[in-house]
C-alpha cells in the first residue's frame, strides 16, 4: 500500500502528535449549518474523523452522525470526549474508509483532511467511494487541502498531507457526476502550517 498506513496514524495518536487539529471544530462548519447545506436529519459521514470535533455540533443541529477512522486511539479518543455528553448521539466506526460502506445511501459527506491523508495512488477508489456513500443530490462537503509541495516541480508526490490540487480535484470527481460550485470559493487557514489551507466546497451528487 502506498503512501502512510494505519500504523502511522495510530502513532500520530498515541504519541499525541497531531499538527492537523484545530482542537475544535472548523469555522466552515457552523456556516454549512446555518446556510441549510447540512440540515436536521440528514444522515451524514465524517470519513477520516481523527479528533472528531466536528461531531458534536452535527449532532447537536439534529443530523445523524457516523464517524469512520482505522486508527484506533482516534476512536477511542473521540469515544472518550462523547462519553462526558451522553446527549450527543453518533456512530463511531474503526474502518477503513477504502472498504467501509454504509448500510443505506447517505445524505451528506463531511470531508476534512482526509483526501490529503491518503496517498493519491488511492484517490480514484476513495473517490469512487464518496459517490457510492452518497444518494443522488446528495451533498459532499469538502474542506479540500492546500498544501503545494515544492517537490513535485521535480514530479516528487510529498505527504501527508497531499496537496489537494484543483486539476486532479475535477479530474477525480468529474462534472458527470458532481454538479460543481461556482467560483469564488471560501479559503480556511489551516493550522498545520501557515500558508496551507482549506478550499470549501460542496459538490451535489448527480
Ligand atoms: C489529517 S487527519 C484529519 C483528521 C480530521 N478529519 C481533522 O481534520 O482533524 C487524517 C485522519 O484520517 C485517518 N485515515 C487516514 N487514512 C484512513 C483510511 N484509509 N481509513 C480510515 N481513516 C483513515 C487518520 O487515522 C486520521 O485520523
């Protein structure tokens, strides 16, 4: 398998090294809420939910909530924190989102950080699985990492986290399949490293 394994995400969280986390939930969140693009009901997945602050406001706003990660010291982190609100009801999966599928289609994706996580010779079948989990006008809210590496001039693929390139976005999931946003597009500062960041979008499922 290319690129980082679960072994090493299970150390990031054992070790408690983890650059990536806001230790709270992303800004963009409370503006999908607020604008109806994630609504009451909506059953939605958190792939790659590592710390998993966004769960609890999902939650919170009444959507039903499932939350994947195969590292297991994120699991049981984020089963800890959940366990200090026992009102805050949700589904925490140790899978891999590669194999993982949910039991009936989804309404909505919530995707932070996890496409960069993966290594790109991965992206295509991770792709594919967004558009399985999702029924058609489904949502896919994707906070879609910024991280240019100066390597691949030379053609060197650096990460995690890959650079989540607009090219290979639109490549990846194609106006085919998702109906795509217009420009210009929300850009979220990312606490990794300073000029590295989010590019929100939500892309609808045909
Ligand atoms: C960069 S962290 C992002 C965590 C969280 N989404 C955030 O933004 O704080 C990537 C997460 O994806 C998880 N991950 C990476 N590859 C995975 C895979 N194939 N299946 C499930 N989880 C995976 C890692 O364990 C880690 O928690």
């Amino acid at each position: 398998m290319s690129g980082p394994d679960r072994a090493f995400w299970q150390q990031r969280f054992v070790e408690q090294h983890l650059p990536w986390d806001r230790g709270g939930a992303n800004p963009q969140l409370a503006r999908w809420l607020a604008d109806g693009t994630l609504i009451r009901g909506d059953r939605v997945a958190l792939p790659g939910c590592g710390a998993g602050h966004e769960i609890e406001p999902l939650a919170r706003a009444g959507l039903e909530v499932t939350a994947i990660d195969y590292a297991s010291a994120a699991i049981a982190l984020v089963a800890r924190r959940l366990a200090s609100s026992p009102e805050v009801r949700a589904t925490l999966v140790e899978a891999d989102v590669l194999a993982w599928q949910p039991g009936t289609p989804l309404d909505a994706v919530y995707e932070q950080t996890c496409l960069c996580a993966l290594h790109p010779d991965h992206w295509i079948a991770y792709a594919l699985q967004l558009r399985r989990w999702l029924r058609p006008g489904g949502r896919l809210c994707l906070l879609a990492m910024q991280a240019p590496r100066p390597g691949a001039r030379e053609g060197r693929v650096e990460g995690p986290p890959y650079h989540v390139d607009i090219n290979a976005l639109r490549a990846l999931l194609p106006q085919s399949d998702w109906q795509w946003p217009k420009l210009p597009y929300v850009r979220i500062d990312h606490p990794s490293q300073a000029d590295w960041a989010e590019l929100a979008l939500v892309l609808v499922r045909r």
